[in-house]
C-alpha cells in the first residue's frame, strides 16, 4: 500500500474510532500540580515527570501549579481545561480526600480518571529550633491547659495533618472543635511559618522538612507512622503514648472523558516510570514509600479512602 494511501485508511479508522488516540511514547505532557510550589503534591509531581522523561515514555512535561482548597481550585480548573485529553494530568492524594470531605465542593474527583497511586508519606511534626515546647507530650501538656495557645500548621483544612491534630485532641481528652488550626496553601508556605515561630507545631510529609531537620532549623516531635522510619531519629506518636497512625497517600489521575485505553496507555507510562533510576532515588532521598497500585484495585483504595477517612473526621468532629 502506497503510503499516502496508508495514511489516509489510518485516519479514517481513527476517525471512526477504531484506532484510539492514546498517550503514547514522545508524548508531550501536561501535569497540574494542584497546590503552591514547594509542597508534598508539587515535589512528587515533579519528580514523576523526571521519572517519566528518564523513562523516555515522554518528551517533554508542562507543569502548572494552582493551590487552594486542598487541591480542589487546581481540580476544577484541570477538569474544565483537559477533557477528553490524553496527555493531561493532575497529582491528587489523601488530602484531596480529605478536601472534598470538608469542603463539599460541586467537582470532586469522581469527574477525573484514576491512573495511579505513586506514593505513602507519614506525616512529621515539628516545632521551631528555639521552642519551648520539647516534645510530643509537652504539646499535648500545652494543649491540655489551652488549646487556642497551640497553634498547628499545615496543608489546607481537611489535610492528613489536620486530622491528626484532631484525631490527637480526641485521643488526650482536648474537644477537637478547639485545635487552633491554621491552613497553608503550600508546603513552602507551612515551611516559611514554622521558622519564623508563626505556629507553634508544624506538620507535613518528612521530606518537606528534612533540610531544615538536618540544619538544625527545626525539632522534629513526632511521625504518624506505626514503627519508626528508616534512617530518621524521630519517635513515633504511639511511641510518645499517642495512639494515632495516619498514611499520606499520593496519586496521578488523567482528565475527564478518556477512553479506557488513554487511561491504560497513561497507567503503562507511570508504571515505566516508576522502575526508573531517577525515580527509584527520589523515593530514597525523600523517605517515600513506594505504593504503586492501578486499576480497579486503585479503584477500590479510593472509594475505601473516601469511606474511612470520612469516618476518622467524624469521630475528631471535623465534620458533622
């Protein structure tokens, strides 16, 4: 067949539908980061798109970042901006949950196309290098005496944070509507109030933290994980005598109306790139957890997510 003559059937058939327009090798990506510069979301998504282009399943990666709202204003401009594109994504995760939970906003992310979890980050609490407050138990002390005096920063309202926080005031005896709890738009920004002494406890993923840790500049109190982290000196909240455990999970999803296989091709580039060298050392240098899942088993996490979390806020009364 003459290769005019090829090019013509080929598009006919896709015109048809019968050749799908899928994300491919090459392809030139364009990743919302719903969330300032400097955050949990804004480093991981800029490390899959290393990890992407290391992989050479794209050629390129746009980023855009737009906090707010736990990365619902992010969503709802990717969701009118990306349908039907598949070469569009956006990074979401157990904030964005916890987001929608609170906020009840008209687009959620049931309008958006999972793809795939990428990571678990536990949570890390911090307080300024000069604070009087020394431990875990001192704050609890503190909060106990007056909760208003301490004051928690972090991701947006709803965040992995957030519930922590109040998921501790349920455990000591403290009426979690009374954590004094001040939302940040971005981790630069939650970062920028811990050393200028503009909270008294800050709380995010650990590698958010880590230079400042390392530096001296802050004094790490506590990670939500079960059992300590590898290679970080910090007690655990369970190891203080606070029985609270909460993972950060983070995800990739696609844009609204993609066909079944734009979202395979999509999964097939993430996965590619999650095997990558740049990849596998991100993982390493940021303590994250790998947590690879796709399909309906990505699915199925979600809905369970939504479910759970909606019943840990309850329980810290966050939400009715």
């Amino acid at each position: 067949m003459r290769r005019d003559h090829f090019l013509k059937s080929l598009a006919a058939l896709a015109a048809a539908g019968a050749v799908p327009l899928v994300a491919h090798a090459g392809a030139n990506l364009k990743m919302m980061i719903p969330a300032n510069p400097g955050g949990g979301w804004d480093g991981t998504g800029r490390e899959l798109g290393k990890a992407l282009l290391d992989a050479k399943v794209a050629d390129t990666v746009q980023y855009e970042n737009k906090g707010g709202a736990a990365g619902v204003i992010g969503l709802a401009q990717f969701v009118n901006a990306s349908k039907g594109d598949p070469n569009a994504l956006i990074m979401t995760g157990a904030v964005m949950v916890g987001g929608i939970i609170t906020g009840k906003p008209q687009v959620g992310m049931d309008k958006i196309t999972p793809i795939a979890r990428l990571t678990s980050e536990y949570n890390v609490f911090v307080v300024p290098a000069d604070s009087p407050l020394k431990s875990m138990k001192d704050v609890v002390e503190q909060m106990k005496k007056d909760p208003a005096s301490v004051k928690w920063g972090g991701g947006s309202r709803g965040s992995t944070e957030h519930i922590c926080a109040s998921m501790l005031a349920t455990k000591v005896g403290v009426d979690p509507k009374k954590v004094n709890y001040v939302a940040f738009r971005g981790g630069g920004e939650a970062t920028a109030a811990v050393l200028g002494g503009n909270v008294s406890v800050g709380g995010s993923g650990y590698s958010e933290f880590a230079e400042y840790i390392k530096a001296g500049k802050m004094r790490p109190i506590g990670v939500t994980s079960p059992k300590r982290l590898p290679g970080i000196d910090v007690p655990t909240l369970k190891e203080s005598g606070f029985d609270v455990v909460l993972g950060n999970w983070r995800a990739v999803y696609g844009a609204p109306g993609i066909t079944p296989e734009q979202r395979a091709a999509l999964a097939e580039m993430v996965v590619k790139a999650t095997k990558s060298k740049s990849w596998l050392e991100a993982l390493e240098r940021n303590a994250w957890t790998p947590a690879l899942l796709t399909g309906k088993a990505f699915d199925d996490f979600v809905d369970d997510e939504f479910a759970n979390l909606r019943g840990i806020m309850h329980l810290s009364g966050m939400v009715a």
